[in-house]
C-alpha cells in the first residue's frame, strides 16, 4: 500500500489508485473526513490496515466503533440532523 497522500484530485488516476487522507480528518477526540474530497476508497483501506497493524502490535483486540451519518446531516447539531445517526461496533 502506497503511503496517503492530500494533495490527489477527483476524476484522475491517481485519485482511483493511491490512497487519499487529508491530515485534517484526524482530531484530539476521534477522526472524521468527508469522503469523496478528504478521503477516498484507497484511504479508507489504508487507514483501515494502519488501524489493524497498530492493534496488533499493541495487543489490543480489533474492536471499533463507527458512527455513519448521512453526508448533508455530518455538519449540522445532532438536533437539527434529519435522520439519527446509525451506531455500528464491530
């Protein structure tokens, strides 16, 4: 897997086979990007075996939980979302 990179844009070649994670998606509390322009597949995928590796190495079990939200509601104060947000832990 090749290293993330920010600087990638949609509708080329590079934007569908190299990994795209913006650095801004990481935060103090938890992670979050817009997927389409902060993240792409590739990214989610290179994100998700960073995650895995690290796990491992640690000797934590592989546990995490996601929040999916709609794309229009991520933005808006939870009270104001149209549809409740869907809660996944695996």
């Amino acid at each position: 897997m090749p290293k993330p990179r920010a600087d990638l844009k949609p509708n080329t070649l590079d934007y569908e086979n190299l990994p795209l994670v913006t650095p801004n998606g990481f935060r103090e509390y938890d992670a979050r990007w817009l997927f389409g322009t902060e993240l792409n597949l590739p990214g989610v995928q290179a994100l998700g075996l960073g995650l895995g590796t690290l796990f491992h190495e640690l000797g934590i079990a592989p546990r995490v939980s996601a929040t999916f939200l709609r794309h229009a509601d991520a933005r808006r104060p939870p009270g104001q979302r149209e549809h409740a947000p869907r809660s996944r832990a695996s």
